[in-house]
C-alpha cells in the first residue's frame, strides 16, 4: 500500500538544518561534553565518554573536535590536525574519523560514531535521517589526506553498534547510504548534506555513522583542489545529525509567506524525484509570482507532498526599454543588465546578471532589489550579412589602338573605395593596369580587383621582304632572312626561333609570331638562278679577277659536253662532260685574244638535251 505524507513547502537555503522539528538524535551537533577534549580519539566505545552520549562504533580511535580546545591544539575548531579552517556546521563541536586509510588492500581500517537515540522508532513508520560531513585537508600520522569519498553511511539498529574488539569494516547495510549517489563529500571547508528517508522495522534505538563498505567498493577521488597520493587516505568530520519522523517535518517550516522578491522554494533533497506545480523537477525553484505552489516529493517511503501560498507585495514596478543594434558579426552578444538588482530573472530562463545571446529578439529582464521590482525590455536588432554579389569580371586584354572601359560595381552598398581615389560606384578606364575597389556595408567589408592589358604589338606586321633568287654558281649561295623586330616572340616553319635565319637551299620560309590579341605571319619563297649562264667576255690575265671563262649553272654535272672553237673553226678546247672552265689556253699555249665561238650541250629541267651556241670574246 503506497502510503502519502503531506508537508508544508521548505523556505530555506541549502544549508540550512531541521532541528526545528523533533529530533530523536540528542546532542546532535556534538555541542555537550563532559570534558573539554585535548588529544585525538575522544570516543570510546562503553567508558570514559569526552563528548556527551556519543559512542564510538567500533575499537576504532574516532576524534572529537571543539573549539574550547583553542587555537594550536590537535582537537580545536575551526583549526586541528585534520584541517586548517574547517568552522562548525553548527556551534563549536563536530566530530570526525577515518574512511578509507590502508587503500592498499592490506586492512580495511574504519572508524565510527554511534549514539542512543532518545526513543525507539515505530515499526512501519517513515523517518528522516540527516546529517553533514566534510573531508579533511591534513592528516594525522599517516601522511597528507587530499582525497575525498562519497561512502559514508548511517545504519539505525535495536542494539549498540559493533564492538570495541573490532576496528575494520562494520557488515552491517545501512538504511542510509551515500556511496551509491556519487555524492562526494567536497570541496574542503564546506559541509554536505547526507540524508534519506526509510521505514523502521521497529524498534530501532541506536544510529552509527561512518563507511559500511570495503575497499574495492569504497571511491576515493581527489577532492576540489587536491591530488591524489600514492596511498589516498580519506578523513571525514561529521555535524549536525537528525532523525526524525517524516510527518514531523512540517513542524519546522511555515506554509504561507508574504515577501516582496522572488523566493526560493527549497525541498528535501533528499527525495527520489521531484514535480511541483509549475513543472519543473528540481529539487528547489525560485517563484515570482503570487500563488499556490505544491511540490510532491517520490522516497522510499512513498508519496511526501504539500501546497503553499505564496504572496508578494511590491512597492515600486519600474520600467525600462533599451535598443540594441548590432553586426552579425557580433554574435554572440553578451546583455548586461543594469547594477545594483539582488535578483535576476531573464524570459530566456537565466538568473545571472548578464546573458549571452545569438540571435535577434526582444529580452526580458524581471529583477527585484529590496522591494522594488525592475522591468528591463531589451531589443536586439541584429544585421544580417548582406552580399550584393561584388565582381568586376575576370581579367580583361584590350585589342584596340584606342579603348576605354566602365568597371562598375554593384549598387546598393554604403561607400566605394577605388584605388584610383574614386567613390562612385562605376569608374571609366582607359590605361591598362591593376583596378581594384573596397566595399563597405554597416557590418561588412567586401573587396575585388581586375587587371586589365593591352597588346604592345597591336597593329603590327611581318615583312620577310621580295622573293629571293639564289644562284651559288655566281657566288649568292644564302640567304639572311631577317623578320620584323621587338616582336614577342618568333616561330619559323624551320623550328628556329630567332629573329633571322639563314638559308641555303630553294623553298618557301614562313615566320609566325603569336600577339595577345592576334597571330601574324609571312612568307618569301627561295628560288634557284636560270638553269644556266654563260658570260660574254674573260681576261685570263693572271690577275686572279676573271681568268676564267666559266659557265655558271647550279649543277655542272648536267653539261654533257662544253667545246670552243676560233675564228677559223679550230676546236680549241673540248671539256667533256661535267666540264664547265676554259682558262683560256689552247696546246698549253696561251690563246690569241678575239672572239670564240661556244658550243654547250646539257641536259635541262626536264631532262632533256638542250644545246647553248653563243661567242665569247677573250681580252688580255
């Protein structure tokens, strides 16, 4: 059978204690003694107690710490051999013991508190078992303490606990246990709350608080600031311990309230799950408006819930509206609420003093300082990037002896900037060179360029000159063909590539020369002389200049037959074929100057014969 308890609404801060309601703990925050203690191990198991009513849970040494102890000593508060500044949760005592010292599996030492509670519980009943612990900086004999543990538990029985023979782990399961939340004990200086709620057999009468669990259960992490050892040792203090029935919780808290800034609404935390009126699933939430507030809170038990009414009363409502305006490029963008509010409370569901957005909108702020409640409208304005599209085309080549040309970029942004030192948004051009623009928008800067040339060349040619005639036997045996200068470059249907060239052979020469706007071109043919040529007259003399009667023909080999005669029909000289010279001797004598007549036989173009007859006239 599921069974429901009904409570007020819990108004308090995360640190607050319930001692308010009945407790079955006495000397809960270790306050009483019967001696001020002045050495570790203030608890003994049966005799001789140094705090009042409180036992140890085993033979274990756990310490008692007060601050009548004063400042120096091994026991005192806020200062001891365990902590520097560890204040009381509550009042001047707390006590303390070890967790977890030989962690490397040699022996699971524990120590243990235990006191009589002040009433057996009922069977069948729910209770609250709540207390606060917090871990040591500093430790003892055994080295330096930097470590943390969330095994810590509190185990309710009819009989005292354990036995003054035994210092290692307790076997017994406690109906509260920490280890399985993962809520360790931290940071240092602090205190944690450890709580749950369970139903009592019946019964029990004692409670004992330390860890119920060996070793390799036990999770030693490095608390807040710390390190962990080689050997991680683990020592707790523990404060401010409550037992009590579940349905006595309502006696400590009031369920209506009137104030004047939003209120925090604290349950237990204890609780499985957590559904209050406004949705949410937390264990505490902050209110705004008047109202019925409820919140039901799933345990062990089953069902704990209650409904409170909440007023408030404001003296003063003041509003404000503030316009922002801002680049995309901005986000995101951090709101600052104005100084001096005690509270805050964003429509974006933030409570801290400034929010980051990234994205327009209009942001509330509902802050409360006093009794005055502050209404800030915030609206953002953001402006989106805008690309018109900015291109001043590719790269362009000028083919024209006179030109100009528009570059525009496009309308519609703020300002132009022109490396010509020009604003608007079209230039006219008509050198070549590098153009380039600068754009700008309220949030942005854009930029292009385009580089435009021109052919040096335009407009020029190539002149290889007339066709040309090539006669070797008459001493032209090449030619230099020279093509027009300061061209970029030179292409001849020979593979050369220089500006001249020469040639010695018949045929048709051809130069390209490639512009940037065009490609231009030339030709000349080479032709061979006559077929054959023979002169009028020879001084054979000896003066080395024309002593020789000589046929010029491009190929001698094609003369079959060469002979001379006088005046008076005497043959004078027969060459033969192939011959092509007479040097003007006739029977190794020197001929007599006048006229000879010429007979040449050849074979022409065609292949064939052809006969030359003709005179010669020799002049010495």
């Amino acid at each position: 059978m599921k069974i429901i308890y009904f409570l007020l609404l819990v108004f308090f801060g995360a640190n607050t204690i319930l001692f308010a309601q009945y407790n079955l703990v006495p000397n809960p925050s270790f306050e009483d003694y019967n001696t001020c203690p002045s050495s570790i191990s203030g608890f003994a198991y049966s005799s001789d107690l140094t705090v009042d009513l409180w036992y140890s849970g085993s033979g274990g040494s756990s310490d008692y710490f007060n601050a009548c102890a004063g400042a120096g000593s091994w026991v005192g508060v806020p200062e001891n051999l365990f902590a520097t500044d560890q204040p009381a949760h509550t009042g001047d005592a707390y006590g303390g013991f070890w967790t977890d010292l030989y962690d490397d599996g040699s022996y699971d030492y524990r120590e243990y508190v235990q006191v009589q509670l002040l009433e057996p519980l009922v069977a069948g009943e729910c209770y609250y078992v709540e207390f606060w612990s917090a871990p040591a900086t500093q430790s003892d004999f055994f080295g330096v303490s930097h470590a943390t543990t969330d095994a810590i538990g509190a185990y309710l029985d009819a009989d005292k606990i354990g036995s003054e023979g035994i210092s290692g782990v307790l076997s017994e399961t406690p109906q509260i246990d920490n280890n399985a939340s993962g809520n360790y004990i931290d940071p240092p200086g602090e205190w944690t709350r450890i709580c749950g709620f369970f139903e009592a057999e019946g019964g029990e009468e004692w409670i004992c608080i330390g860890n119920f669990h060996e070793d390799d259960e036990t999770d030693v992490v490095a608390y807040e600031g710390g390190s962990l050892d080689a050997t991680p040792l683990v020592y707790l203090f523990v404060d401010d311990v409550l037992v009590t029935p579940a349905d006595s919780l309502a006696a400590a808290f009031l369920n209506d309230t009137i104030v004047c800034a939003p209120l925090t609404l604290n349950a237990l935390t204890c609780g499985d799950t957590y559904l209050w009126s406004t949705g949410e699933t937390t264990p505490s939430i902050i209110v705004y408006e008047t109202g019925d507030y409820w919140v039901q809170i799933e345990s062990s038990c089953g069902t704990l819930s209650d409904t409170a009414e909440i007023i408030f009363v404001v003296d003063t409502v003041n509003t404000t509206n503030t316009d922002i305006h801002i680049c995309f490029t901005e986000l995101p963008y951090t709101i600052e609420a104005f100084g001096g509010y005690d509270i805050y409370n964003w429509n974006t569901g933030e409570t801290t003093s400034e929010i980051e957005i990234d994205e327009a909108g209009t942001y509330y702020l509902s802050a409360y300082t006093e009794c005055s409640h502050f209404i800030d409208s915030f609206v953002v304005d953001v402006t989106e990037p805008i690309n018109i599209g900015l291109d001043l085309g590719p790269d362009t080549l000028i083919c024209a002896a006179t030109w100009s040309l528009t570059l525009t970029a496009p309308a519609g942004y703020d300002s132009y900037d022109w490396n010509t030192g020009e604003t608007t948004n079209s230039i006219v051009v008509s050198t070549p060179g590098n153009y380039s623009v600068i754009v700008y928008t309220e949030c942005e800067v854009f930029n292009d360029a385009i580089t435009i040339t021109t052919d040096p060349n335009f407009g020029e040619t190539l002149n290889l000159g007339e066709d040309l005639e090539l006669c070797p036997p008459a001493g032209i045996s090449n030619f230099i063909l020279v093509a027009t200068e300061d061209l970029p470059n030179y292409n001849w249907n020979t593979g050369e590539t220089t500006q001249t060239i020469t040639v010695n052979q018949a045929g048709n020469y051809t130069v390209t020369s490639t512009l940037p706007c065009s490609i231009i071109s030339d030709d000349v043919t080479v032709t061979l002389c006559n077929e054959i040529y023979v002169p009028n007259a020879f001084t054979p003399n000896g003066d080395g200049i024309n002593d020789l009667f000589e046929i010029i023909i491009v190929d001698p080999s094609r003369i079959l037959s060469f002979t001379i005669y006088n005046r008076w029909g005497e043959l004078v000289f027969d060459g033969g074929a192939g011959a092509y010279q007479w040097n003007g001797k006739y029977n190794n004598e020197e001929a007599e100057m006048g006229m000879y007549a010429y007979i040449i036989v050849y074979s022409d173009a065609n292949g064939e014969n052809a006969i030359l007859q003709g005179d010669v006239t020799l002049v010495r």
